[in-house]
C-alpha cells in the first residue's frame, strides 16, 4: 500500500523518513520528492509497504505527529493509471462506488467535439467569454440573466472567473449564455 506524506522539513531525509515507517512494518520502498533543478526536497514523499495492515498502522499512528518541528500528513496515496486524469479518477471511483452522481470532466467536452470535429468554445477562454457578456450585458443584466452572486454582488472579472474556475454548474451556465448571445 503506497503513502502519501506531505509537510516534512525540507532537511528530512530518505532515512529518516524510512525509519519512522519502519517501525510500523516493512517498507518497500521510500522515496522523498525533489525539486529536479535544486536537488532539495519538496516537502513530501512517498512510502509504500508491502502489507497493507501494516501500512494502515502507520497511517493511523503517524498521521499529525511532530517531526522536527513539522505536522506531518499521511494518507493514502491514490492510485494513478496510466491514461486516467483525476477527473476519470473520481468518475471510476463513484462508478465502482455504485453512485449515479457523474462527476463532469472538463475533457468531456473537447474529446467529443474533436471527434466530431467542431467545438463552438474552441480557442475561447473562460476569461474572454466573461468580459464579452460584460460588455454586452452589463454586469447587472449579466446577474439577471445568471443568477449567481460573483454577478450581482461587487461584481469584477477577477472575481468571476476564480469562482466560475471552481464551480462547473455555474461556467456551464456561462457558456451557455455565451454561445446563445453570438
């Protein structure tokens, strides 16, 4: 079972971090990630044991603890198949939970349209669509017609676009208006 452990010291090492696991189990191997220019270490690593039991002890034992003056974290690490991007990830994974909530992918769309060949949003970013309705509409009949409050409530490009980045419904939504407005 693989580990993921995030907020080590930048100074500890492959051995140390080896030696805390160890004594939950066999350690299969470890492995600190580092910066490719630098050399240093990023921060977090990965530690896989071969028993799975064991690997939860750690878990369960390491999780929080101080290590030189740092909180560490450990979850598990997940898994990552070839050819699967996070959002397919999830999709498997509520799948194979037996859940009817699909989880859309952004991928969704263009990997349909690039096989058709058309995609009406090609080229067009989340940025340019929201300053053209802007500039139609006006940010008050922009909120009229999209209810949401990143449009009504001290609206700014800004603004909008890190909610939209983090609400799929909502730029869905967005898009929509943007395709019928053309």
């Amino acid at each position: 079972m693989k580990l993921l452990i995030r907020n080590l010291t930048r100074t500890t090492t492959e051995t140390e971090l080896q030696a805390m696991f160890e004594a939950y189990g066999k350690v299969q191997s470890c492995t600190l990630v580092r910066d490719k220019v630098t050399g240093k270490s990023k921060g977090f690593g990965f530690v896989e044991m071969p028993r799975p039991g064991d690997a939860r002890a750690a878990r369960k034992n390491l999780n929080g603890i101080d290590v030189a003056g740092s909180r560490i974290r450990v979850k598990n690490a997940e898994s990552s198949k070839p050819g699967r991007n996070k959002d397919e990830t999830k999709q498997a994974a509520a799948k194979q939970a037996g859940t009817k909530k699909d989880i859309p992918s952004p991928w969704d769309r263009t990997k349909k349209s690039k096989a058709a060949g058309q995609d009406p949003l090609h080229g067009i970013t989340l940025k340019m669509m929201v300053t053209e309705l802007v500039e139609k509409y006006g940010w008050e009949e922009l909120g009229r017609r999209i209810e949401i409050k990143c449009f009504t409530i001290d609206p700014s490009i800004s603004s909008s676009l890190k909610f939209l980045r983090k609400t799929p419904w909502a730029r869905k939504k967005v898009e929509t208006l943007y395709l019928h407005s053309r």
